[in-house]
C-alpha cells in the first residue's frame, strides 16, 4: 500500500497565495511511486490548482462537499461539481462535526455521494478530550467508523481512507492542544482495524489505509510513521509550511524504503 501524506490547509491562504505555494511545493517534490502526495485547498483555489498541478507530484482534495449531485441547494458544492477537479474528499473532519453539527447521517451520505462519483473519502475519526477522560475512546471510534460507512457496499469499504485525528490533538482548536503518543495512535488504529475486521472481514481490514492527524510536524512524523498500522499522515498547520510538509514527505520516503 502506498503511504498518504496529505496536507489539509483549512481556511488559509487565498487563491493567489494558494498557487504561490502550491508552485514552491510543485519544485521541491519529487514523484516517487510510493508515497501519494495530496493537498487540500480551499475550495476558492480548487479550479485553479487542478490546472496549475502535476498530479504524478501532486493530488488534490476537497474539505467537504455536499451528498446531492445537482440541485435547489444555495451554498454547496457537489462531488460531481468536484469530480474532474480532484481525486479525494475529506469528509466527518471533527471542525464539521463540533462547529458545523454535522451528524454521522449528513457524514455517510456524503462517503456515499464521494464513492459513487469515483473519488477516494477520507473519513475522519476521533475522539474529543472528554470522551477520552470518561473511557469513551473505543465506543466513540467504533459508532463514527461504522456510523460513516453503513452506506457503503462491502466491495467498497476499502476505497476509503480512515483518517484517526483525536479533537485533543489538533492544533487550530486548542492552543493547549497536547500531542498524542504513537502508543495512543496505535491503540485507536488496531481498534479501529478490529471493528473493519469484525464487521467486513479481514482482507478488507488489512487493505483499508488509516492515516493520523494531529499536531504532526516533521520532529514526530517518523514516531507515527514508524507504526506497524500506519499508512500516512493527514496535516494541518505543519503543511502551510513549504519545508516542513517537504520534509515530511522525504521522512515518508525513507520510512518506506527502510521497511521495503
Ligand atoms: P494540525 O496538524 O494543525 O493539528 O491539524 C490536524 C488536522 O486537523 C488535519 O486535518
């Protein structure tokens, strides 16, 4: 399986600043076969990059998008709109969820929407610090994961990516954010491999990819990449700097090759 390293931009940068990025990013990557590198902008600059991209180097991926193809519904944007400008889609990320109140209803139509328009979701996961303090972590995991995928046909279930982001450490919510130990990134990972497991059986667990996010900059992407459950990495702030995502790709690389 390759490795993701997927930087997620949130709202920043504008669409000029966006293609300045994306051009320094576009010189300093390499294409390597293993390692899929994608970057999710904000919606405003999709069109532009998709033109401006080298999709061997460089893949795109939309922050959300809304489950109906067409239709009288002011505001969103559609995966077929998405369809020919990107190749993922995040979907259930926690800011969604806490900020916007999306449901886990609203989150497996659109893993649904995404799938059925031939887009990879990135299904995100995760549990905030108080379910973690009150030993919700497991009941929490198992109703998002099986929440946001009970719409998909078992032969699909692996199309999509489970991206594990615990709320307590990401780092645009919480200035106290903490940052999580690979031993806590490893618990969730093999219980979440547990529930695909148990649920659609073991071929499909092992060929699902799980990523994790949270506070991750190139200082600690070895210790999560490192993990036997780890396929990739989802960022946020450590991406909207040029070496720092760079060099984490390079780290990906070498994590890679150490265990080919
Ligand atoms: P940070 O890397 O800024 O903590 O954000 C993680 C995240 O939410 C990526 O989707």
């Amino acid at each position: 399986m390759k490795t993701y390293i997927i930087g997620n931009w949130k709202m920043n940068f504008t669409v000029g600043e966006s293609s300045l990025f994306l051009n320094k990013l576009l010189q300093k990557v390499h294409a390597y076969r293993d390692i899929e590198v994608v970057v999710s902008p904000s919606l405003m600059a999709i069109q532009s990059l998709s033109l401006q991209t080298d999709r061997r180097k460089i893949k795109l991926c939309a922050q959300n998008c809304y489950h109906r193809d067409f239709g009288a519904y002011t505001g969103e944007v559609s995966v077929t709109q998405l369809r020919a400008l990107v190749d993922y889609v995040i979907v259930g990320h926690s800011e969604r969820r806490y900020i916007f109140n999306e449901s886990d209803k609203d989150i497996r139509s659109k893993v649904s929407a995404i799938i059925r328009n031939g887009l990879t979701p990135i299904l995100c996961v995760g549990e905030t610090e108080s379910e973690r303090t009150f030993g919700e972590t497991a009941d929490v995991l198992r109703d998002q994961v099986l929440g946001g995928l009970s719409e998909v046909s078992a032969e699909d279930i692996s199309k999509v990516i489970i991206a594990y982001e615990p709320v307590w450490a990401i780092s645009g919510h919480d200035k106290a954010a903490r940052v999580a130990s690979p031993l806590d990134v490893q618990d969730a990972f093999k219980l979440i491999r547990s529930v695909l497991k148990e649920t659609y059986g073991k071929t499909t667990a092992e060929e699902t990819a799980l990523l994790f996010g949270g506070s991750v900059k190139s200082t600690n992407a070895e210790s999560y990449l490192l993990l036997d459950d780890c396929n990739g990495l989802l960022i946020g702030g450590a991406s909207l700097i040029a070496p720092e995502f760079t060099d984490i790709i390079e780290i990906a690389k070498r994590v890679k090759d150490a265990n080919a």
